[in-house]
C-alpha cells in the first residue's frame, strides 16, 4: 500500500520541479550591482540596454525578483497597477 502511495507522489514532485529558470532570456546581460544604505543589494540585468529583469536581495530574508517580460524597458504590472514580486521557493 505505501509503494502505491510513493508513485503518485514521486510523479507529482517531479512536476513541481520541472520549468526552471527565469521567465526572461539575461543571457549575455549587463548586470549593475548597487548596495545600499539599509544592507539591500540591488542587481540590475539589461540586455541591449534595456532593463529586463530585477533581483533584490535584502539584509535579512530571501531575494525576489521583478521581470520585464514584453521587453519595453518597465517591470510588468497586473492589471490593477501592481508590479508582482517572485520568490525562488525551491531549487537543487
């Protein structure tokens, strides 16, 4: 029964796990780096001069991440005018 129980949940891992990767291509981008005042970092990534993606790494908790994914140089926002932040929840 427990062998039964360990397919499903295996399968269901390896889902999870599949995607990877930033949703933008910074392949090849100039990344600035900016510490500032308050412990934060941060880096900056544009290609062909147009920013693409943001990481911010805080003093204290993990970093997040802002993208730019239609390429006009802004971070993407909802349709209420919020910019999402991502968290990395998982990697290996």
């Amino acid at each position: 029964m427990k062998q039964l129980l360990l397919i499903p949940l295996l399968a269901l891992a390896g889902c999870a796990t599949t995607g990877g990767g930033a949703p933008v291509d910074v392949k090849g981008a100039d990344v600035t780096r900016k510490a500032m005042d308050n412990g934060d970092t941060i880096e900056e990534y544009r290609v062909g001069g147009t920013l693409r993606m943001v990481k911010v790494t805080p003093a204290r908790g993990a970093p997040f991440y802002m993208y730019d994914r239609d390429g006009d140089g802004r971070m993407d926002s909802d349709k209420d005018g919020t910019k999402p932040v991502y968290w990395k929840l998982y990697s290996w």
